[in-house]
C-alpha cells in the first residue's frame, strides 16, 4: 500500500478541464436527449388527441396552451428533435452496415445530419404555415 502524502493526484479521464466536445460525442449525448424529449412529447400528443376526444370544453385550453407562444416554441423544438433524431438513426442505420467509419466520413456524416435536420425542420414549418396559416 503506497503512502498517501505520497501520492501523485491523477486528473480524471476525460480531464473536464482540457477537454473539447467533439461533433461525435456532442451528437450522440443529443440523440439521447431528443429520445426523452420525444417521449415527453409523445405524451403531450396524447393528451392533446384525448383532449379532442372529450370535446370543445376540453380541447380550447389544451390548443390554447399548444398555440401560445411557449407552446410553438416547444412544437418547433419537437420537430427539430425529431428530424435530429431522424437522421441520426439514419446515420447509424449506416454505421451498421460497416461504412462510414473513416474519421473524415465520420464528420462529413455529423454536420449532413445537423444540416438535413435545420432543412427539414424549416421546411416542415414553412409547409405548415403556407397549408395552415
């Protein structure tokens, strides 16, 4: 047994002092959030449906709450997770045909996935508001 006084202090690995986020690693802890996320809204897209179910009275305050400024910012994060999630399923579907691990494709993959999901996410809403209003 070593002497403590004696004792180098090792830094811990990865040391949070020098370390940088990779794409990689910024990309994958983003697939597990958008995971929870998505459930959560799941569940909000089932209160809603229920709400519709029960009628107007019930309704009003749930579309009330989803339409308000709050509830839109939370649908476009939500479409925004999706398409995020999407792509990032897409991109593994890949990686498990055994392509794409070259350290240059690896990158290349990240940002088309960051990139296909902004575009597919302000394309859904532009879609929205020109069919909707």
């Amino acid at each position: 047994m070593s002497n403590p006084a004696t004792t180098r202090l090792r830094p811990l690995s990865p040391n949070v002092q020098i370390y940088r986020p990779q794409l990689t690693s910024v990309l994958s802890i983003l697939n597990r959030i958008t995971g929870i996320f998505l459930s959560a809204c799941a569940v909000v897209l089932v209160v809603w449906l229920v709400a519709a179910a029960w009628g107007p009275q019930t309704y009003a305050p749930v579309q009330a709450a989803i339409a308000s400024w709050i509830g839109r910012i939370v649908l476009f994060g939500a479409t925004f997770a999706f398409f995020l999630h999407l792509c990032g399923g897409i991109r593994h579907l890949v990686w498990d045909s055994v392509h794409g691990f070259e350290l240059r494709s690896i990158y290349i993959s990240g940002w088309t996935v960051v990139a296909v999901s902004v575009t597919l996410t302000v394309a859904a809403w532009v879609a929205s508001a020109s069919i909707g209003g």
